[in-house]
C-alpha cells in the first residue's frame, strides 16, 4: 500500500519541487460568515483555495482530505457551526466535482443500479431490479449538471452545449450516455446513463436469474454454434445488449469479428476482435461516420462475423446483404415489440435507404438473411425474460411465414408480484436442420426442444 503523503500547508505553502501545490492562500475575511453548509459563497470560498491543474494531478482520497482541512480552517477562522460529518460531506462534494461527475459518483459505484436519469437538479431516478425509484441526490442547479454532461462527453472527444444539445457517447467503464441540453430539452439538462455490470452476464447466468430456461438457453447456444444469423428483438432496457454479449460467447476463438456501433458497449472477449464506432458530424456538418459507411467497410475487412450493435436506419439493407454474402453467425438488435414486429421494422429500415426497392424483394431478402429472431421484455415484476424465439421460415405470397420455437405463456404470479410461465413450441422441424447436422448439433438440438 502507497504511503500516504502528510497534507499540505494552507497559507504560505512550501512544498517540495515534487509535490504539486493544490492550495493558494486563503484570504482574509473580517466578518464572520453566517452561510449555510451548502452555500454557493463558501463553496466559492473554498474552490478559489484551490489550484485546478495541481488538483488533476493528485489522488481523490488525498485532494478530499485537504480540502477538509482548508473547510475545516474556514470554520475555525469564521466560527461557523459544520459538524465533521457536514465538512466531510461538503469535502466529498468538491472533490467528486473536480475529479469525478459530481453527484453521480456513488450511483455509478452501485453495482444494483441499472439506469441513471437525470431530469433535473432534484429530480434523479434510477433504475434497480427493473424498477424505477426516486432518490436523494442533488445537483445545485442546471449549470451543475451542463458542467458533469460536458466532462462526460469530452472524455471521449464528443462535444455538448447550445449549438450541439444532443450527444451520446459512454463513460471509461463501457456505459451508455445520451445527453440533451436546452433549448431542446425544455425545463432542464437531461442525462441518461445506462449501466453495464462488471461482471457480464452468460447464458448461465441469465438461465440463473429467470430470463430463460435451461433447455432454451441450450438451443441458442446451438444456434450461436451453428453460425445462424440472430436478430435480438425488444424495447429500451429489455436486456437486448446483455443477451447479444451471451451469445457472442459461444463464437470460435478463432474467428475475426468485427463489431459496428453507434456508442462502443459489447464487450467481446475473443482474441481477434475489431470495434467500430461511428462519428458524428461536426459544428461545420462534415466529418459524419454512420453505420453504413462502417458496415462497408467492415465487409472489406475479411471478417468471419459482423455484429450490429442496434440496427435503427439505412444500414439494415446492408446488414441483410452482409447476412447473405457469406457472413454467417452475424447478430444485431432491434427496437420492436414482437418477433412480427422486427421483420416489419427491418422491412421499413431497408426502405429508407433503397426506396425503389420492391416490398417483395426486400422480404425476400429479410428470409434469406435471417434464421432466428429472439424477443425480449423486460415485464411488469420488473424481470427481463425471452418471450419468444421465432424461426424465419419463407415467404407465403407477400408475407413471410415464422414459426414460434417458444413461446412464453403467462400462468399466475405469487404474493410478491412475480410473474411465472411456461414455454411452448410447436416442436416443428427448422428449416435450418441441415446447418444442425453440418455441426452436428442436430440431436442436442431435438433433445433440448423435447424439455421445452
């Protein structure tokens, strides 16, 4: 353990050449303050005592505990009432803001905590266990929380204020950021942060925690093993991007993979894995990297698979070609409701970037391309559950059939409000059983449908 170094003076500082000077002199007042704790004047009092880029330069744990001791001689000095448990809150208060995002810091250490929104300076919520609850953390005002979204986004080269009120982009642990400032967000700044646990989540662990069965969680792992190409269907924080990451840990070491996204979350551990993410335009309007472009690129990057992180435009025609050209084993997200819902979305994405394409061709494409799609629902106990995993059969006509794997049946719910079901399927041969039997996964794949 690193010796902590003593603190340093106040007033007249003296220091070695190595220890960088945080503290300026502190100035004399001859009136006693009456302010509270919490005041903007003693807070100001207290920042100009200290020197920024000395600051930057130090431990938290250490600027905090000098930044007690110069509260601490402000209360002597003015003989203000400040408990220690106040100066100590008030200590924590000032470093988080010089070093860290403020208020935010303890929520983005507790690991029970899902989502973090911000909608105003005493306005925070989060979510836990799939359910949102109100809590006790401040900011001073609107400029409070326009000062920690612009330290966010400049971490990763992004920038946010007037001209430019909506960013996202992720903090140093992978989490997803989407920030919107005023005149578009009308009352206040507003920050949205979704998590991402340290410890990721695999098929175990999700059979675990009741997302799936065990049998269910065998027949996508077989399907990650087969190479078939899986869209991951639901709605925001259903748990698309945690599944996405289980099953990309079935794919073969030896594989390249090649990952396209808006803001970098997957967390792929196989050796050979390139991330891409796109770039937004800058305040001139040039510079703009969208998925497409990526998506171009990556197929002249001789990748085994491409994985979307979430298909929202244009780029879903090139997904599909990607899909259809020898990628095989691709996966992505998309927002919809159902598994029907997904092709719809696709269908009308494929539109927006190919409007002289005819609806019978892009389907055409979209049953080509896909095997299974896997809906997922964050329910009403707050649970997130697979709900349906369909197979994508063919086109009858203009529409194209699927057929529902399994599908979740609600039964009853027990005293505490949780949901319970079970599974069923129609127990039909896939389509894709020929791919089984290449892998020779064909009776691992019967067997787990029968304990459906």
């Amino acid at each position: 353990m690193r010796p902590v170094p003593p603190p340093l003076p106040l007033a007249e500082p003296s220091v070695s050449p190595s220890a960088p000077n945080l503290f300026t002199p502190a100035p004399k007042h001859d009136e006693p303050a009456h302010h509270p704790v919490m005041s903007a004047s003693l807070r100001e009092r207290v920042i100009e005592q200290i020197e920024p880029s000395a600051a930057a330069t130090v431990p938290r744990d250490v600027l905090r505990r000098q930044i007690e001791e110069i509260i601490h001689g402000i209360a002597n000095q003015e003989r203000l009432e400040l408990s220690g448990r106040e100066q100590l809150f008030l200590a924590e208060e000032i470093a988080d803001d010089m070093t860290g995002y403020g208020p935010l810091r303890p929520l983005l250490l507790d690991e029970t905590i899902n989502d973090v929104m911000i909608n105003g300076p005493s306005s925070v919520y989060i979510e836990r266990s799939g359910k949102l609850e109100r809590v006790a953390v401040r900011f001073r005002d609107n400029d409070h929380i326009v000062s920690v979204a612009q330290k966010i986004a400049s971490q990763v080269g992004r920038r946010v204020d007037e001209s430019s009120p909506m960013v996202d982009c992720r903090l140093p642990d992978g989490s997803r950021v989407n920030i919107i400032l005023p005149p578009l967000a009308i009352h206040s700044p507003c920050i949205s942060i979704r998590k991402f646990p340290s410890r990721r989540l695999n098929i175990a662990g999700m059979i675990e925690n009741g997302t799936m069965t065990p049998a269910l969680g065998q027949l996508l792992e077989i399907a990650a093993r087969c190479r078939l190409n899986v869209l991951v269907s639901g709605g925001t924080g259903s748990g698309k991007t945690t599944l996405l990451n289980a099953l990309s840990q079935f794919i073969d070491h030896s594989e390249r993979i090649v990952t396209i996204e808006d803001a970098a979350e997957l967390q792929l551990q196989q050796p050979h894995v390139i991330s891409l993410e796109t770039r937004p335009p800058s305040l001139e309007g040039t510079g703009q990297v969208t998925q497409r472009d990526l998506l171009w690129n990556a197929l002249r990057m001789r990748p085994d698979r491409i994985v979307v992180g979430e298909v929202r435009g244009a780029e879903a025609f090139d997904m599909l070609q990607a899909m259809n050209t020898g990628h095989d084993g691709s996966i992505s997200t998309v927002h919809a409701n159902s598994a029907r819902d997904a092709l719809t979305r696709i269908e009308n994405m494929v539109q927006m970037g190919q409007v002289n394409l005819p609806p019978r061709a892009i389907r055409s494409q979209i049953v080509a391309a896909l095997d299974l799609i896997v809906q997922v629902e964050r329910m009403r106990d707050g649970q997130r559950r697979i709900v349906q995993v369909s197979e994508v059969i063919g086109l009858e006509g203009e529409v194209i059939t699927t057929n529902d794997i399994a599908l979740f049946e609600y039964k009853d719910e027990d005293v505490h409000g949780r949901i319970s079901g079970t599974y069923r399927s129609t127990n039909a041969v896939p389509k894709f059983k020929s791919r089984l039997v290449y892998f020779g996964l064909d009776r691992a794949w019967a067997e787990a449908m029968r304990q459906i």
